[in-house]
C-alpha cells in the first residue's frame, strides 16, 4: 500500500536528529515527485518539530552577540546561526505542504517540497563547512523564533505565507549580500560561495511564497497588498526594517507596495 502525503511528512517533522532530517527530507521529497506519495492528508501535522538536544535555544534577547564575522569566531558563530536558521527551515516547508496543502492545488505541495529538499541541503552545507572549520552545528545556541511564527500562524495558510516566506525569508534576500560581502573580505570565499548558493535558492522561495498568497487572495476575492498588510499587522511580532533588497524581491514578485 502507498504511504501518504502527510505521514511521510511527519516522518520529517519528527526526525529527531539532523542527519536523520536531512535524509528524510531528501527522502520525502524525491518520493513525492516520483509518484511514491499518494495525494492525501489524514494524519495531523505535530504542533512542535522534534528538536535535537543540542544547539539549546533561547530566546532572542539572551543570544550572545556574534560580532561582524570578521575573526574565524565571528564566521563560525554566523554559519552556525545560518545553519539554524535553514535546519528549522527543512520543517517550515514540510509543515506548510503537511499542514495547508489541502487547501491548495497539487502544485503547492511540489513546491514546498522542492523548498524543503533545498533547505536540508542549504543546512547540509552549512554543517559541513561549519565542521571544515573545526565546529559542528550544537556547539553554539540557537533561538526559536523562526518556529514561533510558525506556532502563531498555525491555523492560517495565508498568515503562513504573509508571514515566513514574504517576510522572515524575504529579510534573509535583504541582509544576505552584506554577509556574504564580509566573508570574501576576510578571505573566506567558501563559506561566502554557500551563501550565495542559498541566496539565489532563496528567491525562489520567496517567490513560492508569493505566487501562493496571490493565488489564494484571488480565489478568496480579496486584494493582495491589503491583506498582506492586515496579516502582517496581526502576527508578526517585530517591524519590517529597511534596507530592503528591492531587486532581490522583485525578482521574487515581492513588489515595493507591499513592504514600503
């Protein structure tokens, strides 16, 4: 018998260790686009991804500060910061197809499982360079609030999209070229080549994210910007703060209307 859509994504969400995530991600994902998947969502998503016991997380205001990534300390607490930030990636877009897709044509779960192979693949990357420099992901901490938007966002597939993709993932297109600028400056042109990799990834899911809040705002009969606006407002703890990557979210089709 086929195994489902949504068990096989639990699979991933509940993963317990990251190389165990990493591969059922890859796993997951490959089934679905070979047909290896059926087309159904009878199990419930977690409210929680399994977390390994290591890096601890924090809230935001007690992380230490990492610095400009100039010294190899500053670099390796970025990459692991990054690292972190693509490992609860892997279940953002498992949990978006898992959770909402139902809702969606079949498209929207092929491309949030194409985001998904990516981000296991972005923190693949990470975690490999972070271990060519002698550390690991886990040996710093790490804070929760790419998943609390998640957690705030639950129950709504268009506050979802308003919020991770148009938002959180959008202020990674704005502040990733600076990053990627300081590490070719200190001479670290590996790690500076990943994170163009993952930038220019990172467009297209923004993009995803974009077409997906527009398809459902015309079904829905409601007017893009203003209820991006209006979602954005209501759950989305912080400020969108300049400066913005205009070019980067246009090529997105995150027009300046929505966040200026």
């Amino acid at each position: 018998m086929m195994q489902g859509l949504s068990a096989a994504i639990c699979g991933v969400l509940l993963a317990g260790t990251p190389a165990e995530k990493v591969r059922s991600a890859r796993r997951v994902a490959r089934d679905w686009r070979l047909g290896r998947l059926a087309h159904e969502f009878s199990v419930s998503m977690p409210d929680r991804p399994a977390r390994p016991a290591k890096p601890e997380l924090l809230p935001p205001n007690r992380m230490p500060k990492r610095g400009k990534g100039g010294s190899e300390r500053g670099r390796i607490a970025m990459l692991h910061a990054l690292a972190h930030i693509e490992y609860v990636a892997i279940d953002l877009a498992f949990d978006m197809a898992g959770r909402f897709g139902s809702g969606f044509p079949r498209g929207f779960i092929d491309d949030w499982m194409k985001v998904g192979a990516d981000e296991a693949m972005h923190f693949a990357l990470l975690d490999r360079r972070l271990r060519t420099l002698g550390s690991h992901y886990g040996a710093h901490p790490a804070h929760d609030g790419l998943w609390e938007a998640a957690e705030e966002t639950a129950g709504d597939a268009l506050a979802r999209l308003a919020v991770v993709p148009m938002v959180l993932e959008a202020r990674g297109l704005d502040i990733t070229p600076a990053t990627i600028a300081r590490f070719h400056e200190a001479g670290d042109d590996p790690s500076a080549h990943i994170l163009q990799r993952i930038l220019t990834d990172e467009i297209r899911h923004v993009a995803a994210g974009t077409r997906w809040f527009n398809w459902a705002c015309e079904r829905d009969d409601s007017d893009p910007v203003n209820k991006w606006k209006t979602l954005v407002n209501r759950h989305f703890r912080s400020v969108l703060k300049p400066p913005f990557n205009d070019s980067a979210r246009a090529a997105a089709g995150l027009t300046q209307d929505f966040y200026l």
